[in-house]
C-alpha cells in the first residue's frame, strides 16, 4: 500500500516537470469542453495506455518497445491531424472525405464530435493517443516499479503501481484543466476571440508533437527536469525505505527467527560445478543461497568472502550455492557464466536462474542477497547487498554448531579482494551505478537526446558532476547501445575511487581496442586492471571491465573511452 501511494505522489509530480509540456497542448485542447464529457475520457485514455504500454515494455521484451514505437508515430499523426483541424476548420471537413469515402465509421463519428464540442468516446480515444505519446520523466520510483515489474515478471500489484502512477499525474492534468478551461471561458467572453483561441491550441498541438517527433520530450526537457521532480522523489523513496537494500537489526545468534522453510531449486536452466540439487538432499546441511550476477560490482565484491566461507567450512556441513540471476541477457549465455565461474574461481555449485524461478520462489529483490538456512531446512537469516560480513560468518559457525558440527573454527577468515574484488569506500563514492539503455538511463546530456533504436550521430556536450555523453555513431537500445563505426567515444563526469564499465563485442570472437583518458590525459598509476597506463585495452568479452583506480583515492574527474573498433555494446557504469 506505501508503494502504490509513492507511486501516485510521484505521479502527481510530474506536472512539475517541463518534460510533461509535450503533452499538455493536447490536454489543454479539451479545455473549453465540459469536463466529464471530454477532459475526464481523455485524462482516463491517457492513464490506462500508459500503464498499459509500461507493463508490456516491463514484461513483454523488445518486440513491446518495437509495437510501441510503431504506436508513437500512429499517435503522432492522429495528434497532428488534431491541431491542423484546430488551426484550420475548414481543412477538418477536407480531411474527413476520405474517412468517409472509405467507409471509416468510427473515425467519422470521433471527428463529428469533436466539431460538435463533445464527445465521450472521441476524447477517450484521443486519450489513448496521448498516452501512447506520453513519456513522462522516469525518475527513480518509476524505474524503481519497471525494474521490479522485469525481475517479478506479469502481476497485477505492477500494473497497480503503474496506474497509481499514471492517475497520480492525471490528477495533476485534471486539476490543470479546470482552471485551464475557466481561463479559456473567461477569455472567450471578455475577448471574444475563441476562434482565435481555439486556433492557437491547434499551434500548441502541432509544437507538441514536433518536440516530441524530435525527441525534446525525451531529451531537452527530462534534463531540465532532472534537478527538481527527481530530488524530490528520490526523497520519498528514500522515506519509504524503496531505493536501497534494507536490512533488518542483526538478531543474537542465540535467537536466530525462523523466517520460512527454505523454497526448492527447481526452474534452474542449468546447473554448473554440480548436478541439480534439491531441498531434501540439502536436509541435515548447513546451506548458503548467494544470488548473484556476473557484472554486478557489487557481487563481485562479496564473492572473496562467499568463496571463503565456502572452501572454509565445506568440510563441516556448509554447502554454499551461487543462484546466477541475469540482469542484462547476456548473462544468460551458459558459455559467459561458465567463463565468469572460471575467473573468479568458484568451485561451490552454481544454479543458472535465467527464468527468475528460484529469485521468485525466495521473494528475492536485491542483488546481491544472502540467505542462511538450517540444518532442517529453515531460513534463519538473510543479508542484502556488501558489508556485515562479521556477522554473516558468526551465523553460519552458529548454525553449523547447531547442527552438531564440532571443532567449528571461531576465527574469521581474512579476506583481501584484488582488482574489481577489492572493498570500496562508499562513503567516498558521489556517482551512482547508471546504465546506458535508453529504459532506465538518467544525466544523458548529448544534444538532442536518444534516438530510439536508430542509428544517429551524438555530440560529446559540456558534462557536470554525474552526466555522460555519446558522441560518433551509435544505436541506443532500452538495454545497451551499439557502436556503428570507428571512433566512437563515451564520457562520464564521476566521483570514486574506481570506475566500471559494464560492455562487450557485438560479436562474439571479435575483439574491440579501446583507449582511455583521464582529465584528457593517459590514466597512468590511475588505470584499472583492464588497461595499460597509457589507457590502451582491449574487449574480448561481455563482462565488468575496471578502467579506472585511482591511486590518490576518490577524487572528481572526466572519464573519456574511445573505441578503435566498431562493433561494441556498452551496458552500464558502475564505481567504487
């Protein structure tokens, strides 16, 4: 219930945003029109189609995002033909004898209401058009809804939160429109200009759907809208306890809850480094459930301990299992999982979650998550994300003692990470983990901003704390982007010890070179491990690659890569 309110609140928000002033003209046409006839279809059209369309974009996969990029453009041509017949009465009767000529029922009716002054059914369906132009500035609940809607698969609570979202912001529209639609009386009255009114909407429509045809609403605008909606709500998020792990008070090991009978393993779509296992041959072991993904820093950071405990305690009754549940699809490939087990040397056995069926079956949200489980099969604690590692040690050494394991080794094992393994000071890190696909990508500051799936040519752009930029040419897709040609480039304003980048080769045996700049300069003592100190590397994988450690520590720089090579993906960034 305190998600769904969030969920509104942040909706309600969005009217704050320029990035919502696409899709005001086309509210504000209604607004000399009775409002439950004609401003509350259109605003109900507008909140179902997007809440539609997000849940199918969060579920469905690229052919969703593809159907609804066909949409747009529908939904564009029907806006435009809406300000024309605004701007100019008499073309509305010209474009309709075709309509009519084809026998279009439907069409002909929507558009004699509309010259009439109402119409329920023609303003929802011009709500549905609207919505489908909608792209409201996705700030961090509403990434936080599509990304659990992705990792949670099709549910109703999802789409829930969606419509709580969309009527959060069509509640703000409505109360817009009334006023607005006092104002456009008033005016008529004391003026007597309404033909010159209603011919000025049409201008505004036929403005809207040139900047969201040209990609305004999407770029220009959402970055205008960065520093004031998003604050905002990152600030309830935070209250509501939505954005990061939350980890309940250690319990004494001595009063360790039963949190639930350990779910089984069954929906792996392969198992590594054993055979599938089951919850009745776990039954009398101490067991650790790791989920985790191969290019998440974060896992990464936790494996040296996991790898620890496991080689450690094996001999006592400890069986770890590594859960590998992919963020991008990429780590769905057996062959890039089975290399990532080989790196990090990971002997424990390693289930292959690309269905979600055990992360479900668990209720899991976070990577990465730890759960501890009993000799009988019980869950009795559970971490989310790095850290704690004190305590999560002592609990399995209790736990094995538990289970009449004797001899138990009350010291902790001393762990020194190397390379993207090492700890990182997040009290030092300003920059936050941010992807490069278009669906969940924040700070993009190329001129013009994402042209969706399309090859286009981006420009580097002056970069504050936390922006990046494209430039060369490249095709942005919801998960990653691809470079066309030679030379392309990527920059990142960041604050950390460490920098991250999350790419590989758009085909697999090809390699990419790639050269690194730091403040314009070779990186030398600050290069990562994946690069020499003239800043040259190479791409031979789909993996995390470290680019950058400072030697000095956490410090605010610019971070340029240049590719030698077409034929590179780039998924995301992440520091430390």
């Amino acid at each position: 219930m305190l998600l769904i309110l969030l969920s509104y609140l942040a909706g309600a928000l969005t009217i704050l945003s320029p990035c919502i002033l696409p899709v005001l003209p086309f509210v504000f046409a209604r607004a000399g029109q009775p409002f439950v006839k004609s401003g509350l279809p259109l605003l109900l059209g507008m909140a179902l189609t997007f809440a539609g369309v997000a849940t199918l974009a969060a579920v469905g996969g690229g052919w969703a995002v593809q159907a609804n990029q066909v949409g747009r453009w529908i939904a564009l041509a029907v806006m435009a033909v809406l300000g024309l017949t605004l701007a100019f009465p008499s073309l509305a009767d010209r474009l309709t004898r075709p309509l009519v000529a084809l026998g279009s029922r439907l069409t002909e009716k929507a558009n004699a209401e509309q010259q009439s002054g109402g119409g329920v059914w023609s303003s929802f369906l011009l709500g549905v058009a609207t919505g489908l132009l909608w792209a409201p500035c996705a700030g961090p609940i509403l990434g936080l809804i599509l990304t659990g809607a992705a990792l949670q698969g099709a549910s109703v609570g999802t789409t829930l939160l969606l419509v709580a979202y969309a009527a959060g912001a069509a509640t703000s529209l409505a109360l817009a429109l009334v006023i607005g639609g006092k104002v456009f009386q008033t005016m008529k009255k004391s003026l007597g200009v309404g033909e010159w009114v209603r011919r000025g909407l049409g201008v505004l429509v036929l403005i809207g759907v040139a900047a969201i045809a040209l990609g305004l609403d999407t770029g220009l605008l959402t970055r205008l809208s960065s520093s004031s909606t998003n604050r905002i709500e990152q600030s309830l998020l935070s209250r509501f306890g939505g954005g990061q792990p939350v980890n309940a008070p250690a319990a004494p090991l001595n009063a360790l809850p039963v949190e639930g009978a350990m779910p089984p393993l069954t929906g792996a779509t392969e198992w590594i480094n054993s055979p599938p296992l089951t919850t009745e041959q776990l039954r009398g072991r101490v067991v650790l459930v790791d989920f985790w993904t191969y290019s998440c820093i974060n896992c990464v950071r936790t494996i040296p301990y996991v790898r620890a405990w496991a080689e450690k305690y094996r001999d006592q009754g400890l069986v770890v299992i590594g859960v590998h549940t992919p963020e991008f699809a990429f780590e769905k490939s057996p062959a890039n999982v089975r290399d990532a087990v080989r790196r990090f040397g990971i002997a424990y056995p390693v289930a292959m979650d690309n269905d979600f069926a055990i992360w479900r079956s668990f209720d899991n949200r976070y990577w990465p998550a730890h759960y501890f489980i009993d000799a009988r099969g019980n869950i009795r604690y559970h971490h989310f994300g790095e850290g704690d590692y004190e305590h999560s040690e002592r609990v399995i050494q209790h736990l094995l003692k538990e289970a009449g394991a004797t001899g138990v080794d009350q010291a902790l094992v001393q762990v020194r990470g190397q390379g993207a393994e090492a700890a990182a000071d997040m009290a030092e890190v300003a920059s936050p983990e941010t992807y490069v696909g278009y669906a969940r990508a924040e700070h993009f500051v190329s001129p013009g901003g994402f042209g969706f799936d399309v090859r286009k040519t981006y420009a580097a752009a002056p970069l504050k704390l936390n922006d990046w930029s494209l430039s060369g040419d490249w095709i942005v897709r919801s998960e990653h982007a691809d470079l066309q040609t030679v030379g392309g480039r990527l920059a990142f304003r960041f604050k950390a010890r460490d920098l991250h980048l999350v790419m590989g080769p758009s085909s697999m045996g090809k390699a990419v070179r790639f050269r690194v700049r730091i403040d314009g300069q070779a990186p030398g003592a600050d290069a990562g491990v994946d690069l020499n100190a003239q800043g040259m590397g190479q791409i031979d994988s789909q993996r995390l690659y470290q680019l950058v450690r400072q030697s000095g520590g956490a410090r605010e720089r610019t971070f340029e890569i240049e590719f030698l090579d077409p034929g590179v993906q780039v998924f995301a960034f992440t520091f430390g």
